[in-house]
C-alpha cells in the first residue's frame, strides 16, 4: 500500500495540471476576445501618448 500513497500526490497534481491547461485554453479567443484586445491597444496607445507628451514637453 506503500506504492498507493507514493502515487497519489502526483497523480492528483496532474489532474490538476490537465485542468488548468483546459481552462487557459478555453479562455483564449472567443466572444470576449475583441473586448480584450480594444483594451490592450488602448492601454498601449495611452502609454505611447503620454510617452510622446513628456517628450514634446522636454523639447520646448
């Protein structure tokens, strides 16, 4: 019985592991896909800005 308790922790932590990994990917893409694309290219155009405004700032 040795061998069962040996085995058990990671047979456990694998199921565990194969869940993740369908949960992440099941998430990627699909109807919220867009919404979270918007909000990356807004974040990053945000912080172009600011980087482009501080610099024309400095210049004058």
């Amino acid at each position: 019985m040795d061998y069962v308790s040996a085995l058990v922790p990671p047979v456990v932590m694998a199921v565990f592991f194969i869940g993740l990994i369908r949960v992440i990917v099941k998430t990627q893409g699909g109807a919220n896909k867009a919404k979270e694309d918007a909000a990356v290219d807004a974040a990053l155009a945000r912080a172009e800005g600011a980087k482009q405004a501080s610099g024309s700032a400095g210049d004058a």
